[in-house]
C-alpha cells in the first residue's frame, strides 16, 4: 500500500513514518526564524570592526599557501601548476573551516567558469572534510535530543561524510527504522559569524584591485554568501525545506524524484533525523546503466524539476551536486541535503518567468528587463545601450575561429561594459545557474551524446504545452509569445541559426578549442616576459 502522505509530497511509497504538517511541533514559529535568518544575514555582510585574530590566521595560512605554490608548483607551469595552487588553497580552506570550506564547496560548481583543475580539488570539500570526532558528534546529540540509548539502537562512528556544515552518520531509532542523523559541527555557529564579519571588513578595499574581484563586486558577493550560509545554520529550515520541495514535485507529477521524509520529531535547530535511501551514487554510470537505466530521463528530470519548481512556485533546490544525489535501479532519483534552497517572492519568480521565456523565444530586450527586475542590473538600466555596447544585436561569433588575442579582448568588453552598470549575481540567479552548470557537468557523464539543441527544444515544448498559457497570463502575455526560438541559446553556444543538432561531446570538443587557445597566449605571453 502506498502511505497516504505521498499524495501531498513526493515521498518513498512505504515510508517508515507518515508526515502530518499540522503534528510538527518543530515547525511552529518558521516563518519568523527565516525572516529573522535574512536580517542577520544581511547584519553580517556590513562593514563593521573585524575579528583581527580570525584575519590574522586567514592572512598567515593563504600567504603559506601561495609561497608553497610559487616554490614548488608555479615553475612547472600549465595543468601541473593550476592544480598544485588549487590543492594548496584547499588544503588551507579545509584548515580555516566551515565558511571557507563552503566557498570551495560553491567554486567546485564552477564547471565551464573555473579551470578544471581548481572545480577538481575543491569538489574534495563536499564529502571528503576531515570530520568532528564522535565524542563530540555524542555530546551535540546528548544536549538536543536527551540520552542517545534512549533515542537510537545505534549509530555509526565514522559519518558517511563530513561537509562543511555537518556530518552525517547512519543510524537506527529504537522503534527500528533505519535513518540517517545529520549533525552539525560544534563550532560552526560562531566560526561562520568570525568569518563573515571579516569577509565584509576586507571586501571593500579589494573593489577595483584585482580583475575577478572587481566583477565579482566583493561586498555583494558577500551579502549572497551571508544569506546562503546563515540559513544553513538552522536544520529545522533544512526540514522545511525538505516538506517544500516534496510538494512541489508532487504538484508538478515529478515523482521520479523523490526527497526524504524528516522524522516527526527529532528535528532541532542542530540536528535533522531523516529516511535512509539509498541507490547507486550519481558518478556510478556504469552500474546505472548495468541495471537498465535511462540515464537520459535523469537528467531531464533533473532539469524540469529544476525549471517548474522556479517558474511556477518560486522554490527549488539550490545545491545540487553528486554527494546529493542517489539513482536507483529504477531509475527513482532521491535528492539529498536541502540546506540551500531557493526561494523567489511573487515579484521575482515573475521576472524569473520573463527571464525563461525570453531565453527560448529570443526576446533579448525581455531578457534583461527580467534580470533587472531580479535585481542583477540596477533599476535605471538603460537596456538598449547595453544591448549595444555587449553587442547583442550583433550576429553570434564562432570562438572557436576567433583567434587567443580575439578571445581575450570580447571577453574584456563585455566584463568592462557589465561593471560598468553595476551588474551583480542575486542570490537565486547564482543558484539557479550553480545547479545549471552541474546539469551540464552531468551530462557529460551520463549522457554525452544528447543533442542538447533537441533536448532544449523538447523541454521547451514541455513548458510551452503544459504550463505555456498560465505562465504567458501570469506575465500579461499572449499565449502565442511562448513561440519557441533558439536563435538566441544558439548563439550562445557560438553557432549561427541553421545548426539543427550538437551534442554535448561536440560542444566540449569546441570548448577543448577555446581553453587551448587560452593557454596558448598564456604560454607566449610568459615566452614574451622572459624575453
């Protein structure tokens, strides 16, 4: 029998409890601890007197990170040398702790932004941190939920992993069902408010300095990060989360993915107890495909969940990454970890909605008026002129026939054109991106011969069919104004309006192209200095 919960959340179908919204104590008052998450968060992100011993140690540990490079690793150049300066700055972020750890954790969902060999290392912060010991595991458990033996028939030492934030160890109740208990580390709570109260001291001064700093405008980068990691501290908006994004599938029909059921009752600010599931883990291609898996259908639904739960109730997971990931031999996917989770009010899950539909019916004009309205340009943005100075009303040019000098100098204007307005990355654009581009890392994996060209269209008409004319009113559209036309995504890939098809495999071939044609100015631009 399938349990009377799944018709409102897209849970398992025998789970080994039932969930009754109106029975969750720990739910009472959440809507408050939110809202009050955000205003300290945005608190946080203030310039204000820095703890001077946390920058001190910040100082001493990355300055001994980068000497070691340059001693060792920088000589060598190339791959040889990303990768030595990547596994030096992880090493010194794993040893500064949880803030620094959770910025590895968001620069390891950089594929296509950051060379390969720095995503590579700090993909290592996400299961592989070096966990609390149990004794200390044991007293955070003792303090929020009572004596364990009276809670659990037993819970695993070593965690199944250890993230930035917490670790998780599998365990049993006392009633029998097997669970997984995340704990967070002692610590953190403090550390994290250290950090951010000198990541907002130093951002400031570090506006206009350095190329990368200056498009990533520091003090915003800081207010995104404020508010992203503060609501991690609190499992019971982790819960919440959870029961969110549960209802969301199941309104939209997505039950091939399924979320864990938070136990009724052993949710605290500091520790979550959920369902155990399980399948293969998310990098196991060959056993998913031993057992008959449509790895195809994974990443659509990855995709369309990601989309509907955006565009029509404004809430989607905001992390998704492989350690979050379980497929099962039939292809169900269960979806882990809803610390990070998106969350768009009416206004802007509209503009977010204008956005899409720009994007797939080639409305240029459309498109930035919506990332204006997401907070992402200012409000007086004259959006014709930048459409002329990104040249957006010009044809698309091929990178991969555009010589290195070429490459770098397009590059240059439009980061030029786009400080020069102000631009800046709300957090739930950041996220949504974050989960695009490890979709795209995916399907390199499961599914590199998609015609992402055909699966764009195909999810396209998805919407347009299903959700189209609710969506087009919802904006004060037409219905006929979801026409589709790719003309604008395929010019972002660098490809003129004829190209029917590419695969995923023959867009990394045209990205091999541009990153050696980087390396080749690199490589003569150092010939040139040695000169």
């Amino acid at each position: 029998m399938t349990a009377p919960d799944v018709e409102r959340f897209s849970f398992t179908a025998d789970g080994p409890w039932l969930i009754d919204e109106d029975a969750l104590t720990w739910r009472e008052g959440l809507d408050e601890v939110r809202a009050l998450a955000r205003l300290e968060a945005a608190q946080l992100a203030r310039p204000g007197w820095p703890p001077l011993d946390r920058i001190a140690k910040t100082g001493a540990l990355l300055t001994r990170a980068i000497a070691l490079w340059y001693l060792f690793e920088k000589r060598k150049g190339g791959s040889v040398s990303r990768a030595g300066v990547s596994r030096r700055l992880r090493l010194a972020f794993e040893s500064l702790g949880s803030t620094y750890i959770k910025l590895g954790q968001i620069i390891s969902a950089g594929e296509g932004i950051f060379p390969p060999e720095l995503t590579d290392e700090f993909r290592l912060c996400r299961d592989e941190v070096p966990p609390e010991t149990f004794e200390a595991v044991e007293r955070v458990l003792t303090e929020d939920l009572g004596p364990i033996d009276k809670v659990f028939n037993g819970i695993e030492r070593t965690p199944l992993a250890a993230a930035s934030i917490a670790q998780v160890h599998a365990a049993t109740l006392k009633t029998g069902e097997p669970v997984v208990v995340k704990v967070q580390r002692p610590q953190v709570a403090r550390l994290v408010r250290e950090d951010l109260r000198a990541m907002a001291w130093i951002a400031p001064k570090l506006v206009g300095r350095i190329p990368v700093a200056a498009l990533a405008n520091p003090p915003a980068l800081v207010e995104l990060f404020a508010d992203t990691i503060v609501e991690e501290l609190d499992f019971r908006l982790e819960a919440d989360n959870m029961l969110d994004i549960g209802r969301v599938l199941a309104e939209t029909e997505q039950r091939t993915i399924v979320v864990p059921r938070p136990h009724p009752e052993l949710v605290t600010k500091r520790v979550l107890v959920m369902e155990r599931l399980g399948g293969f883990a998310f990098h196991d291609v060959e056993g998913m495909k031993a057992a008959g898996v449509n790895t195809h259908d994974v990443i659509r639904a990855g995709m369309v969940s990601t989309l509907e739960g955006a565009m029509l109730y404004g809430v989607f997971h905001g992390d998704l990454h492989g350690g979050n990931i379980f497929v099962g031999a039939d292809g169900v996917v269960s979806l882990l970890d809803f610390g990070i989770t998106g969350r768009l009010d009416e206004n802007r899950r509209l503009a977010f909605v204008r956005l899409l539909m720009g994007g797939v019916t080639n409305d240029i004009k459309g498109q930035l008026a919506a990332l204006r309205d997401l907070g992402a340009l200012p409000p007086d943005t004259d959006l014709d002129a930048v459409i002329r100075d990104l040249g957006l009303d010009r044809p698309p040019k091929d990178p991969t026939k555009m010589s290195a000098d070429q490459l770098v100098a397009e590059i240059r204007d439009i980061v030029k054109s786009l400080i020069g307005y102000g631009a800046r990355f709300p957090k739930e654009l950041m996220l949504f991106v974050k989960n695009l581009l490890f979709l795209d890392g995916a399907i390199s994996r499961l599914a590199p011969d998609l015609d992402l060209i055909g699966e764009t269209f195909q999810i396209a008409t998805h919407f347009a069919t299903k959700h189209g004319e609710k969506l087009a009113a919802q904006v004060g559209a037409p219905a006929k104004s979801f026409d589709i036309d790719l003309t604008g995504y395929k010019a972002s890939l660098g490809l003129d309006a004829s190209v029917e098809s590419l695969t995923y495999a023959e867009l990394q071939e045209r990205r091999a192209i541009i990153r050696k044609r980087f390396e080749e100015r690199r490589r003569n631009r150092g010939w040139l200095r040695r000169r």
